[in-house]
C-alpha cells in the first residue's frame, strides 16, 4: 500500500486490477503539492495532460505531456503540479509480473523518463482502455502494458546512460541541434573530434540504435509535438523537422508509432480538450 492514499493525490477518474498491475487514472489540480513519499511497488507513469514536477533524491523529472516514466518500489520522491495541473495514468506493478518482463526485455531499475512518439501514442491507448473499460479492456490493457515495458528498454531511450563519455554526450547534443538538418556520421564524427566507426559502434553500444535511427526518431517525436500545438499542414511539418516530403513523414511516422500523423493529432488533441474543459470547470466552481 503507498503511503499515501491515491485518494489524497487528486480526483480518481477510474481504477484497473490487470494482469498484477493495478492501474489509475487520475486529474490534479493547479499547485497541487504532494510531500514525500513512497510506493511498495514499483511504477510505470504517464502525463495525458498538463505537466508535473517529481522530485526525487537522485534528480528532478520534469514531466510534460506525452512524457512516460519508471520509478522503482520504495523510491522517496515528491510531486507539484503545473499552472494548468495535470492528467495522469500510473501502474503499480508487482514483482512477478516485472520479472516476467525482464524474461524478454532490460528494464531500468533507475528512475528513468522518456518521451517519444512510439510510447506517446501507446500509453494514450492505454489511458483511453483504462478509462473506458469494458469487457475487452483487461485484456486490451494487459498487452498495452508489455508494449510500453518494451519501449522502456534502454534501447528505446533518448536520454544518455550515465557512464557516456564526454564526447559521446557532445554528439548527442549535436543530434538534437542539429536533427533538421541533412547529417552525415563523419560531419558529426568531425565536431565531436572522434573517427566515425568509433563513434557509430559506441553510440549504438550506449544508445541501443545506429545515429541514423536515432535522428529519425528525433524527427519523429519533432513532428509529433508540431502535429499537437500547431495547425500547419503536414507537408509544412515535414520539411520543417527534415523529412523529404509529406509521404516520407507518413511512412515513417507510421512505422514508429503504428498510426498515422492526422490519427495521432486528433488523438491528442481530444485529450487536451478534455483536459481543458475539466479546468474551465474546476474554475467556474471555485468562482461560485
């Protein structure tokens, strides 16, 4: 049991026992502050809406809309949510089922976040079955689950491991100023002053990916922000984060999240708006 009632975190939208994974959806207030406390399981989290702060002991996860994260069993941690408050999915996952996972995939066992267009779009799905529920939810739930384990493997993050070299970190840092561009690996290989197969095998050693894979997933989780806050076209997006054209968005935008750019904002964008009509509400009845 947490120390901390889900009940005091804000407003219960909808509870699921699935699969060893009890899972809530829940809405928090602007400024909301939770003191520091712990789960005796560990806990896989995303942000449908809004943006909250956790702070834990090690560091500070800023985590924004679309953002997923891993928090070990008994890890202190505290929480303030953003000016707009927030939408929130977290499991609580017991042991079994994460030794099950780790039969097939290396989860971290460190506090980790990440966000990108693959795991938004599923862990949207799973906000969605959790909230509906129904009769095929457990099992559509279940899957989603060992879906969102799977991208959660080191192979699948955008942040570096925390033994990266220095110039391994500056070649990172390159990619995400640069990842609209046209790159080449010796371009890349030239700033950070290291030979291209040296820096192909160690970035995939640390990053589970060749950089190519990593740039178009850059571009990818790029799009995937412009299609939620902008109403330009898609051919725009697709030059503006450095596809080729529409089609060349659409095709791989598609193969990393399995829908397409217009499915992905419409989805989205419902999200936001039930979010901002809770706010609206939530306003108004203070008013009064």
């Amino acid at each position: 049991m947490s120390l901390l009632a889900p009940t005091r975190h804000g407003e219960i939208l909808s509870v699921q026992n699935v699969a060893n994974c009890r899972i809530f959806t829940s809405r928090h207030r602007p400024g909301l502050v939770l003191p520091d406390h712990t789960h005796d399981r560990a806990c896989i989290g995303f942000v449908a809406a809004g943006q909250c702060e956790e702070r834990l002991s090690s560091r500070v996860m800023n985590l924004s809309e679309h953002k997923l994260f891993f928090r070990p069993a008994g890890e202190m941690h505290s929480n303030r949510s953003g000016r707009t408050g927030f939408d929130y999915l977290i499991a609580e996952v017991s042991d079994g089922w994460l030794e099950h996972v780790r039969d097939y995939a290396t989860l971290p066992r460190q506090p980790f976040c990440v966000r990108s267009a693959d795991i938004s779009w599923l862990s949207m799905r799973l906000y969605r079955e959790c909230s509906l529920g129904g009769f095929a939810s457990p099992l559509a739930i279940a899957g989603l689950m060992l879906e969102i384990a799977a991208g959660l493997a080191p192979g699948q993050r955008l942040d570096p491991l925390p033994d990266s070299p220095v110039w391994l970190r500056r070649a990172r840092e390159a990619l995400h100023a640069h990842c609209h561009e046209s790159l080449r690996l010796g371009m890349v290989a030239d700033w950070v002053g290291i030979h291209p197969v040296h820096l192909a095998r160690e970035f995939r050693k640390h990053h589970g990916c060749t950089v190519g894979q990593y740039v178009r997933r850059l571009r990818v989780e790029s799009a995937s922000r412009k299609l939620v806050e902008s109403d330009s076209p898609l051919a725009t997006i697709a030059l503006q984060v450095g596809f080729a054209n529409q089609a060349h968005l659409c095709r791989i935008f598609k193969l990393a999240t399995g829908i397409s750019p217009a499915r992905y904002r419409a989805v989205s964008r419902a999200a936001n708006r039930r979010h901002n009509a809770s706010i609206m509400k939530d306003a108004s009845a203070r008013r009064c």
